[in-house]
C-alpha cells in the first residue's frame, strides 16, 4: 500500500541502533528500560507508569532498573516524597563499549573451550 505524503514514516528517519548498545549483553528488559530512558533524557514517572510502557510488570521493572544502576548504565536520583528520577549515566557509551569487548571475549573464550 503506498504511503501518502506528509505521513509519519516519511519524515522519521529509520531507527539506528548503535553496535556498542547492541552487543553489549543487555536482556530485553535492560535494554528496553534503557531505551525508554534515552528517549526522555530523564525519567520520573510512576514506577507502575514506566512498567506498564515498558510491557513487564513493576517487580521486573524495579529489579532491572536497579540491575542498570548496579552496572553504571543509569544514575538515579532519590527525591523525597516524590518519584526517583532517573538518567543515563555520562559515560554510558565507555561503559557499554567496555561491556561489548567483555562479550566479544566471553565468546571467544566459549569457542575455546567447546574446542579442546
């Protein structure tokens, strides 16, 4: 079906997705949090808000949100009575760069062992 002018997907540009992101050895939760977080610059919904978005349920959603903070991917800043606000951490491309050689590793060295 031809798609008329001036439709949404003739003015976005497709997704990209950097390498660095993708190899990076995320799950699917950690790397639709983490996407859902990019795309805010912050995010400070409801946790029940920010799990129904995100497709899982709000103990899945607080256990990876807290497994990205553990790794450095996100920070999270604590307002008293109020939502936690949360961001991607400043160095989260050296981070996820690092994660990525981490995983290029893990695979060599499984091709090594399956090899002996």
């Amino acid at each position: 079906m031809p798609m008329k002018a001036g439709t949404l997907q003739e003015k976005k540009p497709p997704i990209f997705v950097n390498s660095a992101l993708d190899e990076a050895g995320l799950d699917v939760y950690e790397f639709r949090l983490l996407g859902h977080i990019a795309r805010r610059g912050e995010c400070f919904a409801a946790l029940t808000t920010t799990a129904k978005i995100c497709q899982m349920s709000v103990r899945k959603a607080q256990s990876t949100l807290k497994s990205l903070e553990n790794r450095g991917l996100i920070q999270k800043k604590q307002r008293k009575g109020s939502t936690d606000v949360y961001k991607l951490a400043p160095d989260i491309w050296d981070k996820l760069q690092t994660m990525r050689q981490e995983q290029e590793v893990d695979v060599d060295d499984s091709r090594n062992t399956s090899n002996e």
